[in-house]
C-alpha cells in the first residue's frame, strides 16, 4: 500500500473533514510483505498529470483514504519509497521512477506561483477576481499572499495559518500577483512563502500580536480570519518522519502525532511515495524529555 497523496481536510465539495492520506494498494506492493526502511526527506515536486513511467499492463487501483482525526491510532512502518505516481479519475496509476515524491514526468510544476504579475503561461487564465492577503504563523512569521476570492478562508486554513486578513480585492490573478510581489519587496518582515520547518517551530507558539497589530496599522483589512486547530501542546514537537502513533491533530500539511509520551510533526508531503507496512517500525527515533518523566 503505497502512500500517494494526501489532503488537508479543508474546503472542498463536502466541507472541512479530517485531513486523510490517499492510498493505493497494488499487487506484490505494500500491505504485510516487504521490508521496513523508515524515514526519508523529499525533493521537491507535487502532483502530476499522468504521463511516464506508468506500467500500462498492471491495473489501476482505486484510491482510498485514511483518515487522520484526532484520537486515531496509525499503526504503520514506511517501506520504500519511490514515485507516486498520478491520480487519474479516482483511481492510481503507478510510476516505478526512484525519485520521490514525484518524478518529472509526475511532477505538477504551478507556474502561477512564480508570478509576479508577468503571465508565465501561454495565455493568461486566471481572470477571476482575487484577494490579496495577510497571513500570521505563530509566532511571528508573517505572510503576502494571493488567492481567488471564493477560496480565501480554505486558503488560509490549508496552510496553517493563525490569523488572516484580506486587505484588497482586485479584478484578476496578475493585477494581485503584481502587489503581493511589491509589498513583500517593500516591508520588512513580510514574504511570500513560509517554510513548513517554521510553521513546526512555532505550532505550540501564540501569535505575536504588537507584531502582527504593527503590520496591519499598514492597511485597512476589510475582513478578519481567526484559526483554532484544537491543538494544546505545551512543547514545540520534534521533527519526524513516520506513520505510528495516535494522532493528536493536523495543521495546515503538519500531521501531529504522540508516541510513546513524546509528541511529533509529520510533514505529510514526506510520506508521499512511502509503502506503508503493517506494523510499528523498531527504528529508534528522538523522545523529549518529558517522556521520561516520573
């Protein structure tokens, strides 16, 4: 059973959902058999259209999903990971290409993010009106963003963010991709992207506020976003890639797992490409101190 993609939960035709792992089982893949080889970063890549190195002849699976709600026990080990493939009307086709999560016939390149108001594309597409907002990622990480109007609060929540504001709304995708690109070149401390190591560093953090107040007395936001995760966690998690554990919650892509009194965040895009085999993996990983508390 390989891990093939994942979801945040957020948004969507059926509404916010626990956040889930999207899984294929193939034949001689995954399940009990084959051996445990835990761990693993990634290179960079997401979802591709189908295309290369697929096996045309092996059949395409349906893919499922396992849930990740809070309280839900995650009993796996991480096999081998390679390439994982497309989605193609909710079914997996398979990839054999060693990189992970995705090779370059699988990977899904958004040139849209790189815009700074210059359409990369061959015809400009993104005509629907778009806001233009603020983002706060505890404690004190604080984020330009672009994004289609109808899609800001789902925006926002999928990547983890504690605060939101909107702070104009413009006619099309290159008029605020032309703004986000001027004020993250003009007020210090803001960027256009934040990495997911300083979202796990500040996911047991409040928010900054005589910070993020100073930065909005820029602006005048005509509407306010506030984002509880449910998560109560008295330390910063340690960072981990693995799939056993019970799962306290998710924020954004981080997955936030408590094992054996010590607590850990997953990158769930570092378990893209993973077979997951039945069973805790023996591999030693990092404890904090608490859990050996008396």
């Amino acid at each position: 059973m390989q891990v093939v993609g994942y979801d945040t939960g957020v948004g969507g035709d059926e509404g916010s959902r626990p956040a889930g792992l999207l899984v294929a089982r193939h034949d001689g893949t995954g399940g009990e058999d084959g051996g445990s080889d835990e761990g693993g970063g990634s290179d960079e890549g997401g979802g591709g259209d189908e295309g290369g190195g697929g096996d045309e002849d092996e059949p395409s699976p349906p893919v499922e999903r396992i849930d990740l709600a809070p309280g839900t026990d995650l009993d796996y080990s991480l096999g081998e990971r390679r390439c994982a493939g497309t989605i193609h009307d909710g079914r997996h086709i398979s990839c054999s290409a060693d990189r992970a999560p995705r090779c370059p016939s699988h990977e899904d390149v958004w040139v849209c993010a790189r815009c700074t108001g210059t359409c990369l594309k061959a015809e400009m597409d993104c005509h629907e009106e778009h806001a233009v907002y603020l983002a706060a990622f505890a404690p004190d990480r604080f984020k330009v963003g672009v994004t289609r109007s109808w899609r800001l609060a789902t925006r926002l929540e999928e990547q983890g963010a504690d605060r939101g504001v909107r702070i104009r709304t413009v006619e099309n995708g290159r008029i605020a991709r032309e703004i986000e690109a001027e004020l993250a070149g003009e007020i210090d401390g803001l960027v256009d992207r934040v990495r997911v190591a300083d979202k796990r560093a500040g996911i047991a953090a409040s928010i900054d506020e005589a910070a993020w107040s100073d930065l909005l007395e820029r602006f005048d936001p005509d509407r306010r976003f506030a984002f509880d995760y449910g998560l109560d966690l008295a330390e910063r998690p340690m960072s981990e890639t693995m799939a056993s554990g019970q799962v306290l919650g998710t924020k954004g892509r981080l997955l936030v797992l408590e094992r054996d009194g010590s607590t850990y965040a997953i990158d769930l895009r570092d378990l893209v490409g993973h077979e997951l085999v039945a069973g805790r993996s023996t591999r030693d990983i990092q404890s904090s101190l608490g859990a050996f508390d008396t």
